[in-house]
C-alpha cells in the first residue's frame, strides 16, 4: 500500500514537473510580452550590438526580458544577434519577436538634396542611418574608391543624385556608396550621356554647370535659359563670371560654410581660387553645391538662344533680365545694383 501511494505520489510529481515545464515554456514562447501602448514599435539594432545590449533596449518595450532572454537562448538567436531596424508589432509574443528580429529587416527612407560638401552629405546621412558622419565621410573621400569610380575629391559630389532612397538601416558606409554611385550609372543612361557629349561636356561637367546653374535659379522655368547662357560662353570661350562661385570660394577660403553672403563685391573677385569663376576660364574643378534633378536636365537640354549676360531681376524675384550684348547688360545692372542700395544690402 505504502509503494502503491509512492508510485502514485511520484506519478503526480512528475506531470506537476511537466505540467510546470511545459507551462514556462509555453509562457516563454507564446504569452503577449509587449508592454508599449501603441500599435508598433520601432527597434534600431547597430552592428556591435549584443544580445546583453539589445535586452536593455528592448526592457522598456517588453513585460519580461527575462522571458526574451529564456527564449533567445532555446532558438539560438542570442549568438547571432543580427543588426538592422525592425518592426515590433502590439501584442507579439517571444517567438514572433525573435522571428521578426531574425528575418524581417525594414528599410528606411534616406533623403537628402542641395549639399553643399560631403561633409554636409554624410552629416545629413549619417542623421538617417546607423553609420556616424566620419565613417561616411571617410568612405566618400576614399581616393581608390573615387579613382575606379572616375571621380577625384573635387569632384565626388557629382556622384551623389538628390532623392529619396528606401537603404536598410545598417548599411555600412561602403554599402551606401556603392548604392549611390549603382543609381548615379543607371541615371547617366546612354541617352543622356549623347546630350552631354553633344554640349562636349562630361556627366561629371554637367553636374558642375548644374550646380552653378541651381545655385543662380531655383525656379524650373528658367533654369533652361540660364543653362544656355553658360553654353554659350562656354562656346565662346569667355569666361563664366559666376557669382555664386565666388561666393563658394569666399566659403572655402575661410572654411565656414555656414556663412551668408548676399552680395557680392568687386573685391571679392580677386580671391586666389580655382572656383573663381571670374579670373579662371571654364569650368570650376568641382559642383558648388548637389544640384537638382531638374539642373542637370536643364544644362542637358538648354534653351537655344543668343543671351551672353543675365542679372537678378528686382521687379520679379527669383527670376532674372537676360541680355545679348554688354551695353544691355550694364543697364540692367545699374537697376539691380540700385535696387540692392535702396534694400541696404551691402553684404
């Protein structure tokens, strides 16, 4: 009798036992361990991450890390902690989550446009993805990678096309260029190449012109007419006499970009830079500032015309009076000139 009760009381243990385990396990792995309010919740892994790191970034998301942590381990997750951005959805369970942390990496929205440096592009990048700023900066400088890519530091700029790109979260720096410079050979297609070629003008010449013309007009209707202008000094081989390169220089020649200038003076040409415009022939060795799209189209497709000049229009800002011979020129000149005076912008 008393074996029998043993039996019996060792029989009922061991399903109390299993019945424990089978609980805690199904706890671990299926129980609602989410404990945010709203319907997601975004989790942003970085490469060096660990699996100790990533449950002290997700301890305010959870009800248990502890039950996270249980789970990790028993789907070997927790040695291979993968880094990305990932979606965690209200409600989800252990399993679900370290399935989603496993498999389901998200893409974020990188955009960027009118950069004047790289500095600036990789400031603005690194503000959208994990890489900090120097790691872009440094791969953007990269002189193997620019040398096989066609590209020199002056230049570099050109490379990078004003969008919006769908880039995973993680991309390393490399990953990111080579995604840049895979859509700038797709945009730069045959067609395009046979319009700069037409204009004897290179894509990484276009994208200079374009710069120049983008920082001259942001008004579409007209960039086509100013982009002409420049051709046709180009054919004649006058000198561009931009002033928005100046003012690139002055910024350069300081190092502070953050500097406004909204009126450039005759001492200002005389600064030793091959961005001026007004003492060297051509085009400047580098873009001024990351042109738009529209730009580039703009400088391959210009208006067909016989302006050689063009100044700020006072009467409809952000347009310009166009003019085919000097003496027109210094007459709509003096009006612009004058208009500055009367508005006490003298800097």
């Amino acid at each position: 009798m008393y074996r029998r009760r043993l039996v019996v009381l060792v029989s009922l243990l061991g399903v109390g036992l299993g019945f424990f385990f089978v609980f805690r396990f199904y706890k671990a792995f299926f129980w609602n361990n989410t404990q945010f309010e709203n319907d997601y919740s975004f989790v942003f892994i970085d490469r060096d991450d660990t699996i100790d790191s990533l449950s002290l970034q997700l301890n305010p998301l959870l009800k248990s890390t502890k039950h996270f942590l249980l789970a990790s381990e028993k789907k070997g997750y927790s040695q291979k902690v993968l880094p990305g951005k990932y979606r965690l959805e209200k409600g989800m369970n252990n399993n679900e989550i370290i399935n989603t942390l496993r498999s389901k990496r998200l893409t974020t929205r990188v955009i960027f446009n009118n950069q004047e440096r790289l500095e600036d592009l990789a400031g603005r990048v690194s503000a959208q993805i994990e890489a900090d700023s120097l790691e872009l900066l440094n791969a953007f400088q990269d002189s193997a990678f620019l040398s096989e890519a066609g590209f020199n530091k002056e230049n570099a700029l050109a490379m990078y096309l004003p969008n919006s790109y769908d880039i995973f979260w993680h991309s390393t720096p490399e990953d990111f260029r080579k995604r840049m410079l895979n859509y700038y050979d797709l945009f730069w297609n045959e067609k395009r190449r046979k319009q700069a070629e037409k204009l004897n003008l290179t894509p990484i010449e276009v994208s200079i012109l374009a710069s120049i013309v983008q920082k001259e007009s942001v008004q579409k209707e007209e960039q086509n007419r100013i982009a002409g202008v420049y051709i046709n000094r180009l054919k004649k081989r006058i000198k561009l006499q931009a002033d928005p390169t100046i003012i690139y220089a002055l910024k350069k020649e300081t190092g502070d970009f953050s500097k406004q200038i909204k009126r450039v003076l005759y001492k200002d040409l005389k600064v030793k830079s091959p961005y001026n415009t007004y003492q060297n022939r051509g085009l400047p060795p580098g873009p001024i500032v990351m042109p738009d799209l529209s730009a580039i189209e703009a400088v391959l497709n210009p208006e067909d015309h016989n302006y050689i000049y063009f100044v700020a229009s006072p009467k409809k800002p952000g347009f310009h009076l166009f003019a085919t011979n000097l003496w027109q020129h210094n007459k709509n000149k003096r009006v612009y000139t004058r208009w500055l005076d009367q508005q006490k912008l003298y800097r």
